[in-house]
C-alpha cells in the first residue's frame, strides 16, 4: 500500500487518485490529512500539496483538485520526456507537472463543461478537444502518464510489489437497422420500392424483391457470422439494440414485429444486450424511461447498459438520466469523426459529477473507434482500416488497457456503402486478440 497524504482530501482528490493507482496501476492506496500518520507511516507514501514534508514522494499539486465546480483554465502544453503534459510544477515536484489535476481534467471531462462550439447534432466535437488541438488524441494519455509514474516509484520505491494488469477486449455492436428490407412493414416498402425506381437503382431493387419474397437472405442479418466469432475467439460481445419509434435519425424496425423481438431474445442467449437510446432521448428523460421499459419488457431482466444513439450526450444531464434509471454502465465515450480517446484513457472509469461533486456508481467505458468512423468520415479503405485498428491496438496494448471497439452489423453485409468490409471484423477480432 501508498499512503497519500494532502492537508485536505478532496472527493476529487479521492477518485483522481484511485484511478490512477487502483484502477491503472493495481496499487492499493489510503489517505491521511494528518501530517504525524504521513510521517510515522513507514511504507511507501507519496505528499500531494504545495511543499514536501520531507524526503517523501512529492508531487507539488495544482489548484483545480481542491476547487468546487467549473472555473476557466489556463492550460500550456509541455513535454514530458516526449510525452505532452500541463499543469507544470517546480524543480521539487518528483515530476514535472501535476499528473493528477491533468487527468482529471481529462478523465471528467472538463472541457465539456466549458462553453464550446457544437455540432450539428449538438454534440462536443474531436476538433473542440485539447487533445485533438495537441495531437495525442489517438494516445490513452492517462494511461501513458501513470506508467511513466510507475517508473519513477519504482526508482524511489523499487522493494515494492508492483502487480500488472492484463490487456482486455470488447466488442460492442450497435444494432440501428436489424434488417435491411424485411420486416420493414408496408408503407415503409412501397417507398423503399419508389425510391430505388425512381433512381434506376436496379440492382436494390432486385434484392428488395429478393428479401422480401424469401429468395435470398436480409443482407444485415449478419449476428450468426458475429455470434460464431464470438464463439471461436473467446470475445466479450455486448449488442446494442436501437427500439425507438420511428423518426428521421431512427429507423430500426418496430418493436410490434415479433421477428425482432425474437431477434433480440436470441442475442441475449449468447451475449449481453445493452440499449441504445434513440436520438432524442439525450434531452428526454420520458422517452428514455419508456424505450429502457420496452427493452426490459422483451428480455425479462433489468438493462444496465446503454449507449446513445449518434453519441448524442451532454454533460452532466444525459449521465444524470442514466443514473436516475439505474444504468449502471455507458459505451457512449467516443467520437463518430475520429478515432482515439476522448476522455484519454482506455480504463473503464465512474463518471465524477461536477455539479454535485461526487463520485457516481455509472461506469464510463470509453471506446476507441467505430467501423462508421473508418468508412465514412476518414474514407479509409478496409485495408487501411485494419492498419489503424493495428495501430490504436498497439497503444492499448503497451499500457495493458482495455479496447473497446464499435461496429455496426450492417457493416459485416458487404452491401452498398460496405462493400468489401465483410471481412474487416473478423481480422480485427482475431487481430485484436
């Protein structure tokens, strides 16, 4: 065990800390603000304040961690042995900047608070992010900080047992269209029918006919092909399902069709099922309520994983909801535009709520690419795909972390806009593994 001593222990100061020891690091810690149980202490210990107290492990603090609520901050992006890093501290400090008050910055997400430009969408967007503006979005920087932190203990504390966590992987996949013709009901068909005439688009309008009269299967019925992968590999699979009411940004197939609430109950044999709440749920909580209900009510057991529909959050209130409905899990920390880590870290971590300073009991489990982000918003090609995914692997991996990816099911159809990926998924599982 690290005794961390700071003349006041903060709630900020008590979940930064054991985020960055417990959860990253596997060290066990405690806290005093009592200055001769610091000094009697005869194990490992570390001073977190403004001056040490002696020889002890000190890393001089910055002011945000004893601070209550949202105030402007002065950041300057500096180097630590190549690494970027703010909240700089002086020649004292066991290291040169505030690591701490930097990722809880990151972690809480800060910057979200703050008055920002958004999205079409009215979500926060990568280009917004200190760490897009400073280039270690694509890095869990965090993550990067405490094992170079490790170092430097080890150097001061090297008889200490110092216990290594295991790289973890997640596949999560967001369901949002079921199928791609079946089951769609008839109105929706016939303008399906209409628009593919009326655009020559003869090939569409083949399989429509095909699918729909039994021909030939619904190309994004493609959950056998990520079940037996799952199967075959061992992967921790969780399966996201849109069941909102039909709307411009919601298009799944309706829940009154038994085929699907069939599907679902299937999944739920082999994988763990989460919701995914349609669009507009991030500002309603009624509607969020109903569709968490309605997915209950097909599987018979309590939901307590979610991610929004289009990413579409905002801090704090679309977390306070969750939390209101007894979520206990959220895969929303991401972005669609851009690969990388938007809260920094590939550690699974419990949102900190600023309003009310308080540690909740909702997990955030932040993932780290999306099959749609890949395609659609960097163009990359399959190929090219699986170099990033490579890449963003290898990241994870040297600070033992946890991957989360997302794909979509219609993503393994290699069907219109996927054509050539159906193969994507299945390297990356066995690549990631």
């Amino acid at each position: 065990m690290i005794l961390i001593y700071s003349h006041k222990v903060t709630p900020r100061i008590r979940y930064v800390f054991k985020h960055v020891f417990t959860r990253i690091l596997n060290i066990e810690i405690d806290f005093t603000s009592k200055i001769e149980d610091f000094v009697a202490f005869a194990g490992p210990k570390l001073s977190y304040n403004k001056v040490p107290l002696g020889k002890e492990f000190f890393i001089r603090s910055h002011d945000i961690l004893f601070q209550q609520g949202v105030k402007d901050v002065d950041i300057h992006i500096e180097k630590w042995e190549g690494t970027p890093a703010f909240f700089s501290t002086g020649e004292r400090s066991a290291i040169p900047f505030d690591i701490f008050a930097a990722s809880f910055y990151l972690i809480v997400r800060y910057e979200e608070y703050l008055p920002h430009i958004k999205d079409k969408y009215g979500r926060f967007t990568a280009e917004e992010s200190l760490a897009y503006q400073n280039g270690f979005l694509e890095q869990p920087l965090v993550d990067i900080w405490a094992y170079k932190l490790r170092t430097v203990l080890k150097e001061k504390y090297p008889n200490y047992l110092y216990k290594e966590r295991k790289y973890n992987y997640i596949s999560t996949v967001d369901v949002d269209n079921a199928y791609c013709y079946q089951h769609k009901g008839i109105v929706r068909t016939i303008a399906g029918f209409l628009k593919d005439a009326s655009q020559f688009k003869i090939f569409n309008l083949w399989n429509r006919f095909a699918v729909r009269f039994g021909i030939k299967k619904d190309p994004f019925y493609t959950f056998s092909e990520i079940l037996h992968l799952k199967k075959e590999h061992g992967v921790r699979t969780i399966f996201f399902f849109l069941i909102g009411d039909y709307t411009t940004y919601d298009t799944n197939v309706s829940t009154s069709k038994s085929k699907f609430r069939l599907l679902i109950k299937e999944m739920v044999d082999y994988a763990r099922v989460g919701l995914h709440p349609s669009y507009y749920t991030s500002s309603d909580n009624l509607m969020l309520k109903k569709e968490k209900e309605r997915l209950e009510s097909i599987i018979n057991m309590p939901i307590i994983r979610s991610r929004q529909h289009y990413l579409k959050f905002t801090l704090p209130d679309t977390y306070q909801k969750l939390i209101d409905l007894e979520v206990k899990e959220d895969y929303s920390m991401g972005y669609s535009s851009h690969v990388g880590f938007r809260a920094s870290t590939c550690t699974p971590f419990y949102f900190y709520d600023l309003d009310f300073e308080i540690q909740t009991p909702l997990k955030i489990f932040p993932f780290a690419l999306m099959d749609t982000t890949l395609n659609d918003y960097m163009k990359l090609t399959p190929k090219q795909s699986l170099g990033k995914i490579r890449d963003v692997k290898n990241e994870v991996k040297r600070v033992n972390g946890t991957l989360i990816t997302v794909f979509h099911n219609e993503s393994l159809s290699n069907y219109q806009r996927w054509k050539g990926w159906k193969r994507v998924y299945g390297t990356m599982i066995k690549m990631v593994k």
